[in-house]
C-alpha cells in the first residue's frame, strides 16, 4: 500500500513519524491532493523505483500543504515593516577579506554546480550547460577544466558534482562521458521531479507518472537539500572527510573557487556565505540579500507585496542582489536537515500550457537557506564571479572578444580600456538560439563597444567592428544586413542601411 494511503485519522496519527508528513495541516485541498498522489504511485512499478517516487512527492506534498495553508490565508507572512537593507556586518566587502594561499582547506571541500536548466528563455530544449559558449566549449566543458586546473595546480582532489534534473540528465551524461579518464570525479544526480498543478483545481496535471514531460517540473535550485540527502550523497561527502560545498549555477561562469572565501569562512566559522554583488538597473528582480527583524534573509521578487514592488526595485535601499554562489559547511547543512528541519520560502511560478491553462509550479531557492544556518553573511564579490548567460544577449558578450578562456575560467581582455562590460540589449530576433546563429556569421569585435542596441531583421557579416554606441533598428519589413569587413562607430542604422552620425 503507497504511504499515502490513509483513513484521515490514521494518517493523522502516522504524522507523528517523521518519516511522514509531520504536523501537516489538512485541509479538503490536500485531502484531494493526498487520493491523486495515491493515483499517481500506483502508476509506478516497484522495480522502477517506487520507493524513491514516493519520497519525492513526500516532499512535494509538503510543499503543497504549506502552499495552501499560506493561500487561505490570502497574504503573505511577510510584514513589510520589518523589512530593511542588511546591517554593516552582514555584508562583507571582499576587498577586506584576507589574501589566502593556502590550499589545504581544499581538501574538505567540493564543487556543486546546479545543472537543470534547459535554457527555455533562448528557446532551448536541452541542457543549456551542454551550450558551446567559447571556442566550441560547452558550460561544462570550461567548469570541468577550471576544477582539473585547481586540483592540477594544488595537488588537490576536489570532486565535481552535478545536480541535473530529469529533463537534463542524459545531455548532462553525454558532455561527462569525455571526461571518464579525467583527474576529476565527477558525480550525477537527478533532483526532484515534481508534477505541475492547474491554478483553477490546485490539482495535478499529470495522469500518469509516464506523462508528457510538460506536465512535471524540477523545482527550483532550492531541492538540493533534499536531493543530497535522498540521494547518499551529503553522507558520503562527510564520510571522505569534507566539510565545505561550493555551489554555483552550470551557467555562470565566473563561479570559480575562491580560496580568499574559503578561508574567511573557516576563520570566522560561518555555515553558511552567500557571493552578493553590487546591483544594477538590469539586476533588479534578482533576489536580494535583506534584515528581516534583526536576521539575515533572502528576498525574492516573488515574495514582494505588489504595492512594495516598485521600492524593491530601488537600487537605493537594496544595493546588492544574490549571484546564487553559496558556500555551505556539510556538517551544519546534516543537522539543520536531520534535526532542526528546513522550510524554505515557496515561489509559485505560473505557466500557460499548450492549451491555454494556467499551471503553477511550486519553487523555492536554495539561497533562502541562510535563515537556517549560524553565523550567515553576504560576501560582497566583484562582478567577475557573476558571469552568466541567461540570454542571447549575455550570450553574444561571452562569445565576443571581450572575453579569453584560461584553464576554463572567463578573464576580459586587457585591451579593453573600461573595466565594465558594454551594454547589449538584442531584439525579438535574436532571442532564439537558432536564429542567433544564423544571424551572425561572426561574433562581431566589440572591445571598444560601450552599447549597442538591435532590433528588427538584420544580420551580421563576418569581421564587423563595433564601438561606441551602435543602435540597430529594421523596421517592420525591413531587412538590414551588416556587411563583411565593416566598422560602425558611434552610429545609428536604420530602414535601408542609411547611416546617421549619432
């Protein structure tokens, strides 16, 4: 019988086990929630893996009820009150972290890069770490050889794991499959697959746990607390004797290890050191770093009320936002999971099906943790360790000349004058990989560029030089084609490539 299978009072008393849904409230929601979920374990055979289905949606059930309980309420816990920006020690500059050459300390710890993503934003359907990025390397290509590199140049050993999500785990296998005679472990693990509900009913879409993938989701970076201990994994680390994990996401590619900020979380015993960087005006719905009645919080945009939307937004009051770096002690992370519990702050994301219904996704961020853990602070890090390519435009920087690789890590060309990267804003057209592409039939040279802006049709010839600011517009029905071998400075293009000085 599934563990869900309960008359109301005996699973009220099974609540009394940890092992089952402790203290859950019940309500008519989760006690429909509760016979679907039954549903849907019955559709799983025990020789594929029932036992380990059922753990998941254990926990998803949690999620759930904790969703509907806040629902009901119809207003969020959150006093806007009590909300402020974070106290002086809260936030330490990096600069007046101490200079650490020792790596020793390497020898405790391990690598955790979040590997789910699909790349939906630029209209992927696979991994988007398998993405060729620089010199036809993938994300995970360039993350494997930064860690080859530390442990080459350290004589260290320090493992590589990768938390991949059912929609990326066989890409994910593919890219690791090169690196099998590597010097670097490396270890895959599937986090959570959680089925998306309709916002009318609050009920699952899924009729079968063998259905279309569009109606399961991984759910958020913030599983990975369960999913290392689901999977063995945070016991095994302790039991080879590490003691720190590094996570980053797959996709940001200036997350290496930093020894500055292994060391100063060694020295000041900290459990848990979130990488926060100066925010700008197109960082404003990432997550920030906040007081909340004297502890230290993670604020997500999801979380905001709408009328405090805006002041959230302010670049004033909150200053710095989460790159989603984490650095976590293992042995603080073991209790706080075994003994003292973790709730993370839910994010209910919306979606709209192939058929035009709404659906929600229950999420939560693994930065949120820091409430948990004794000691916690933000480390205020330059913005080289904040290099993602969340879209083309991001894409097309990375890709350009500003950037060079060295033993995987992205370094920017000491020909550029500025110590920032320009502006790239690329239109509608460009927001597929695809088109991408085929628009450029070369990266563009962009080392003196300080904005550039495209929109409509057009399309890149090979060795265009680009500097200053270049705006790019082709209006609707309008075709422009930058030809090979030209230099546009500080200019305007638009309708039939007519050329105005800015």
């Amino acid at each position: 019988m599934p563990l869900f299978k309960y008359p109301v009072r005996r699973f009220r008393r099974r609540n009394r086990d940890p092992k089952h849904f402790q203290n859950v409230p019940f309500t008519i929601g989760t006690r429909s929630m509760r016979n679907e979920l039954d549903r849907l374990v019955d559709t799983v055979p025990e020789t594929l893996g029932r036992k380990a289905f059922v753990a998941e949606m254990q926990s998803f059930f949690h999620i759930y009820n904790r969703y509907v309980t806040e629902k009901a309420k119809g207003h969020s816990d959150l006093i806007w009150e009590k909300v402020s920006s974070p106290a002086t020690d809260q936030i330490i500059p990096y600069a007046q972290l101490p200079h650490s050459s020792d790596s020793s300390t390497l020898k405790k710890l391990a690598v955790l890069k979040v590997n789910g993503g699909l790349g939906t934003s630029m209209g992927m359907n696979g991994a988007k770490s398998a993405l060729e990025v620089k010199n036809n390397l993938s994300f995970l290509d360039l993350t494997i050889q930064q860690i080859e590199h530390l442990n080459a140049t350290n004589h260290a050993d320090v493992p590589l794991l990768l938390m991949t999500s059912f929609k990326t785990y066989d890409d994910t296998l593919r890219v690791v499959r090169k690196y099998a005679n590597t010097a670097v472990k490396i270890t895959t693990f599937n986090q959570s697959r959680y089925p998306r509900i309709y916002q009318d009913s609050l009920l699952p879409c899924a009729e079968n746990v063998g259905d279309d993938t569009s109606a399961w989701y991984p759910p958020g970076h913030g599983d990975i607390y369960n999913a290392l201990i689901r999977s063995g994994i945070l016991d095994k680390l302790l039991a080879e004797g590490k003691e720190y994990l590094f996570v980053s996401n797959s996709d940001n590619l200036g997350a290496a290890v930093d020894l500055n900020i292994l060391q100063h979380m060694v020295d000041t015993n900290s459990e848990f050191v979130m990488e926060v960087t100066d925010r700008t005006k197109t960082d404003i719905k990432g997550g920030t770093l906040i007081d909340y009645d004297g502890a230290i919080r993670l604020l997500e945009i999801a979380q905001v009320p709408p009328e405090h939307a805006e002041e959230f937004k302010s670049v004033r009051k909150f200053k710095i936002f989460n790159t989603n770096n984490l650095w976590i002690n293992l042995p603080a992370l073991k209790r706080v999971m075994t003994t003292e519990g973790m709730e993370l702050d839910i994010i209910a994301n919306t979606k709209v099906t192939g058929d035009a219904r709404s659906v929600i996704q229950l999420e939560t961020a693994a930065g949120a943790a820091i409430k948990h853990f004794k000691n916690a602070h933000g480390v205020n890090v330059p913005r080289s360790r904040f290099l993602p390519a969340k879209n083309c435009s991001d894409l097309l920087l990375i890709k350009s000349d500003i950037y060079s690789v060295k033993h995987g890590q992205l370094l920017m060309s000491e020909n550029r004058i500025f110590g920032t990267v320009p502006v790239i804003k690329l239109g509608d057209h460009f927001k597929n990989i695809h088109q991408f592409q085929k628009r450029f039939k070369q990266i563009p040279q962009i080392i003196e560029l300080d904005h550039l802006t495209v929109s409509g049709d057009v399309y890149f010839g090979r060795d265009v030089v680009l500097r200053g600011t270049v705006i790019i517009v082709a209006n609707e029905g309008q075709h422009i084609e930058i030809p090979d071998g030209c230099t546009l400075e500080n200019r305007l293009v638009s309708g039939n490539l007519n050329i105005t000085e800015l």
